[in-house]
C-alpha cells in the first residue's frame, strides 16, 4: 500500500535536515505504528507524505499503490486516497462543518472520474458515521473546527476519515490532548475502519494509544530515519524502559 | 485662503454646464444647497478627508471616459426576487423598461416630478439630512448632489411595503454623468426594503437620504455593478428614531474609484444602525468607504462590518468614526475593518475611529490586514478540496461575517454567488 524508500528530507527555508533515509512498507490491511522521542521526524514524515509545504525532498520515493506521492498536490494525493489525522486540527472560521466535508467528498469523488453525491445521501451518511462517534448536529453546523474542544476536534478528524473512506490513513499523534475517554472514543472510530484494503501508520509518543489501535508493527524512529521494528511488544518495551536504552542499544 | 480659492475654481469649472433647476420646494432646497457647496468648494486631494483617495476625477467638469461592461455572463442582481424594478439609464429615468412603481404599496414619485410642487413631504428631507451631515466633516460632492441632482425617487412608506423596491442603474454611454438623488420615508411601524444594482453611469454621484421613524425598519442591500471604468461617489444619510432597524449592505467588485459615504444619526432610543459592506478589486482599482454614524440616544446598537479582498495593486480605504454623544448611555458599537491582500502589490489603509462622551458605553473596534491563511489552505487540500476552490472557500470565509449582515437568505444567497463568479474569473 505505502512504500517509502531512502526518503531524505530538509526544511526549505534553511539547511536542516530532518529525514535521513526512512525505509517504511505498509501492506493493506496492517496497522504499523511509528514511536519515537521529540523531533526525531515523525511528523514531518507526515507532512512531507500528505504534501505540506516548506519541505524538500533530496532523495528516495513514496509511492501509494504504486503511484509516486511526491510529484502530486496534496489534493491528488487525498483523491489518491492518502489522509492525514492531524495532530493540531486547524480551525477555519466562515466555513461550515458540513460545507467543508461535502466539498472535500465530492471534490475527490470528482477527482476519481465518479459522480458527486447528492445533498440527500451525504446528509445521511454524515449522520450515521457521526453519530458512532458522539458528534452532535451542533458540531456540525460550526465552522470546522471553530470552538472545538480538544477531544472535539480529533473526533471531527476521525469522522472526515469515516466519511473519506481512504486506503491509507496516518494518524499524527492523535492521542495528544486526549482523556482516556475521548481516546478510546478515537479508537474505536479507528477500529471500525479497519478492513483488508485499508492501512493505517499510527504515530504517537506513547504505548497508551496502541492498547486501543492494536498495531501489527511498530517502529522506533530516530535522528530521521526507522531504527528498530518489531511487533507490538517492541511499544511496551519503551513504556517499560523509555527510548534512551534503545537507541544506545541501536548505536 | 489660496487653497479654498482653488476649491471654489474648481468648483466653478465643475456646475459651468448644470443647469439649477429653479421653482417649487426643490428649488429651494437646490439653491441652499448651492450656497453650502460655494462656501465649500470641492474637494481636493490635501483635505484630511480626503487623505487616501484622490477625488480628482470626482471633480473635472466631464466624467472620464467609462468603456462599457458586457455583465450577460450573469444574471442581474437579485432577479430571483420578486420585486419593483425602477430603472435608469445613464441617470435618467426609463419609465418603459420599469414596473408599475403602485405593485411597492407604498407611495413613489419621481423628484422631477414631484419637485416643482409648492409643498412636499419630501422637503423635511431633501437636503435637510445632506446637509445636517456636513458637519463635523464636510462632504462638498453631497452638496453639489443636492444641488444639482437631475432625476430621483421619493418614496414614503405607511406600512409594511408589498415588495422590494429595485432601482436599476444602467450603464450605456461611456461619457455619461450621472447625479441622481432618492429621499425614503419610512413612517413610523413601516417596514421597507430598497435594493440597488448597476454601474449607472461612466461617473455616478448619488445620495439617498433616508428617515426610519420609530419603530420603522430599513433594509438596502446594493451591488455596485460590474464596469471596471466606472467612478462612483455615494452617499447615504439617514436618521433613525427609536425602537427602528437600518440595515445597509454593499457588494462592490471592480470599479476604478468608488468612494461609498454613509451618515447615520442615531436618535431615538432603543435602535439598531448596521452597515457592511464587501469589496473585491483586481487590479487598478480603489475602493473607499466612508463611515459617520453618531450616537445621540439611549441603548442604540451599531455596527460597521468592511470586508475587502484585494489584488493585483488594488487599494482599500476605511474611514470609520462612531461619535457617543453626551447622554447616549448605554451605546454598544462595533466597528471591524479587514482585508484580505492576495498578493504584496495591494494595500488597505484604514482609519478606524471613536470618540465617547457618554461614561457608560460598550465600543469596540478593529482593523486588520492579511494574506490567506496557509495552513488553513493546506488542511483544506489534504482533504481533496482542489487549491482554487478551497482558496474560494476562504475568501468566501473572510467575508462572511459582512455578508452575514444581509437578512434575506436568497438575497444573501445571491450576493455570495456572485462573489463566486468574481473569484472565478479573477483566479489568476
């Protein structure tokens, strides 16, 4: 589903380099989970996938299905069928909830040479896929993101991704802020994505979020590239001893 | 003195071809008028007032040049609503292309009509609020309005008015020289609702006085037309009595100057003043509004909503004051002025004003200036929202709390089409 190879990446505006050679494959139907102590590059993994700008690739690829991710704007990339849960939802004042999802499934849905869905038949898939997730109508009609709680926004994050319907879905630390409540709320709208044509890479500090999202793979990142992989007992290794051991251990 | 000698000169080359129409009350009220302004003289581009936009080609004795704009990609404004369509052309009224002014319900006559009368209801209005808001700021081009105007409707409104009333500017000669003043009485409990649209003429000066006595409720909605050559001074002067509504919106796109005045005097208690306005201009283009609104009674809300989105070396003026006279406890006003720069060749100069002298008042007032919103952008596109389209939704975002300001939902709806359109064809 998602293969990155040798990605190295630096900020544009000065010469600081942040990925140094990632290798990552992600198969359908997994789950990977990527952990990792404070600036060693998960996030800018993230936006240099998703196509933020400010970032430059110097080498190495990241292809979705076979596609080279890195040539396409970030909204070919989404129609593509890419989704970033971002870790600091943004708020856009003046423009509706609801105006916003449908302008982005239809604008997809377009983008992929299939027709637009009708007023009618969004309006009740938004209320289905929201109400699993504890949205009310109020959160809705706001402007996205506008007045959100924390919690608020990484369930309005989670119901973009249930109404997209994407093959790949990165999720960028989407425990932050979270209660223990709100974050098995999260999970559990997660979970019930989870199928055989579907990956999810799961980026997070902690073990907490995985007891939730069980992760078929977890890797260790540091100083910008993949250091260790193993399965989900490699998470509770670094709940138990930290990142510190692991990565004199790796050097 | 030189310079008011200049002012007067100026003034004398402007009216040297207008002709005074003498007789009845209106003639009357033109020739104060026409004292006020030769005490005046014109405006000139050192007067404080003045500072930002450079009324020069408000002033020669011919309107510049206007090429005529070819607006039949679009539907008029508001054809969806079932209204009474009042038009002129190049400033004068056409009478076979206009409905049948009874459908209003309300009471309509043309100033040249109704102006070589002895007695008019009108009188208590025509000039008297022009000229009530020459002070503190004199405003020259109102007067020479008042003075010299050559067509307009009066309308006085008993009762909740049938329909909407639409007055149609077109444009047609591209050297026309439009005045043209309207006076709307809206008698107390009246409720009334006067659309505006069209480019009028290659020059366009207009004033519209209007009285909402209390508990009257206004609404004017406009849409300065489309003709990028055209060069507009408004004016708006109303007085409002208590417990009355005044609402007025203005949707500018193009036009090379337009300088939009209003002049609100609050004075009765209990009452509400809104004006917004939305501006877009590509492009060799200035755009100017004008706000005075005085606060002279108890508990009265208002509120001063600009919105303006500008590129290419488009310019955006905002002179705002809201004046709390003695006594007006109780005032909550609100003033906000915000631009939207697409590119780094633009420029919004505001002058956002308050002056209080009433001890217990709520006031706020801002004015910012800005490009879009990157990272808002970049979260729309990861969604799949298209760069342009989601560059639309943000600029359609910047101006809703201005277009938030129009009542009618259709009438809203249509404005915000419109805005559509523009960024449309003005996406490079």
């Amino acid at each position: 589903m998602l293969e990155i190879k040798n990605l190295h990446v630096k900020l544009q505006e000065e010469d600081k380099v942040i990925l140094r050679g990632v290798d990552l494959s992600v198969e359908a139907g997994e789950v990977h989970a990527i952990m990792g102590p404070n600036g060693s590059g998960k996030s800018t993994l993230s936006y240099v996938l998703a196509g933020r700008e400010g970032y430059e690739v110097t080498e190495g690829s990241a292809r979705l299905a076979g596609e080279e991710l890195l040539e396409m704007e970030p909204e070919a990339r989404a129609a593509a069928g890419l989704f970033l849960a971002f870790q600091y939802p943004v708020e856009i004042p003046g423009v509706g909830n609801m105006t916003f999802l449908r302008t982005a499934l239809n604008a997809q849905r377009k983008a992929r040479g299939e027709e637009e869905m009708s007023a009618g038949d969004f309006l009740k898939l938004v209320r289905e896929k929201a109400r699993s997730l504890k949205i009310d109508a109020d959160m809705l009609k706001r402007p996205v993101n506008v007045g959100f709680s924390g919690g608020e926004k990484k369930r309005n994050e989670i119901l973009q991704m249930a109404i997209l319907e994407p093959k790949m879905c990165i999720l960028d630390e989407t425990d932050s802020g979270l209660d223990v409540d709100a974050m098995k709320l999260v999970a559990d709208g997660v979970n019930a994505l989870r199928d055989a044509g579907r990956a999810f890479l799961v980026i997070t500090h902690y073990q907490r979020l995985l007891d939730h999202i069980r992760p078929d793979v977890v890797h260790i990142m540091a100083g910008g590239r993949i250091v260790k992989t193993g399965g989900p007992d490699l998470a509770l290794e670094v709940e138990t001893n930290g990142y510190a051991d692991l990565l004199a251990e790796v050097k | 003195m030189a310079i008011l000698q200049a002012k007067q000169d100026a003034l004398a080359a402007r009216i040297a071809g207008l002709t005074l129409v003498a007789g009845g009350w209106a003639g009357a009220a033109r020739r104060e008028a026409l004292d006020r302004l030769t005490a005046m003289g014109l405006p000139a581009k050192r007067d404080e007032y003045w500072r930002y936009t450079d009324p020069s080609a408000l002033i020669t004795p011919e309107a510049p040049r206007a090429a005529v704009f070819d607006d039949s990609d679009e539907a008029p404004p508001f054809d969806m609503i079932d209204r009474v369509k009042l038009v002129f052309v190049d400033g004068v009224f056409d009478a076979a292309a206009s409905d049948d002014p009874a459908l209003a319900g309300v009471e309509i006559e043309r100033l040249a009509d109704a102006g070589g009368k002895d007695i008019h209801w009108a009188q208590g209005l025509y000039g008297v609020l022009e000229a009530r808001g020459q002070n503190p700021v004199e405003r020259p081009l109102a007067a020479l309005n008042t003075a010299f105007a050559t067509d307009g409707v009066l309308i006085r409104a008993t009762g909740q008015a049938a329909k909407p009333i639409a007055l149609i500017y077109r444009h047609i000669s591209e050297t026309s020289d439009a005045l043209l003043h309207h006076c709307v009485k809206l008698e107390p409990g009246a409720e009334l609702t006067v659309l505006e649209s069209g480019p009028a003429a290659a020059r366009f000066n207009k004033v519209l006085e209007v009285e909402v006595a209390d508990g009257a409720r206004f609404h004017h909605i406009r849409a300065q037309g489309r003709d990028h050559d055209r060069r507009a001074v408004t004016h708006i002067f109303a007085r409002i009595g208590a417990d009355a509504l005044f609402k007025s919106f203005t949707l500018t796109a193009n036009g090379r100057l337009t300088r939009n005045e209003t002049v609100i005097e609050l004075l009765g208690d209990d009452s509400v003043a809104h004006v917004a306005g939305a501006s877009m201009g590509d492009g060799d283009f200035l755009h100017d509004d004008t706000v005075f609104i005085t606060h002279a009674a108890e508990r009265c809300e208002s509120r001063q909503v600009f919105k303006k989105v500008l590129k290419h070396g488009a310019t955006g003026v905002f002179q705002g004051k809201i004046l709390v006279k003695q006594g007006a406890q109780k005032t909550d006003g609100y003033q906000i002025s915000q631009s939207l720069l697409l590119d780094e060749d633009s420029q919004f100069l505001a002058k956002p004003e308050l002056e209080i002298y009433a001890d217990d008042v709520k006031c706020s007032h801002g004015s910012t200036s800005g490009a879009i919103d990157e990272t808002a952008l970049f979260y729309l596109r990861s969604r799949g929202v298209p760069k342009r389209i989601a560059q639309s939704l943000l600029v359609l975002a910047f101006l809703a709390e201005a277009i938030g300001e129009i009542a009618d939902e259709a009438i809203a709806e249509d404005i915000r089409a419109r805005l559509e359109g523009w960024l449309h064809r003005h996406e490079s």
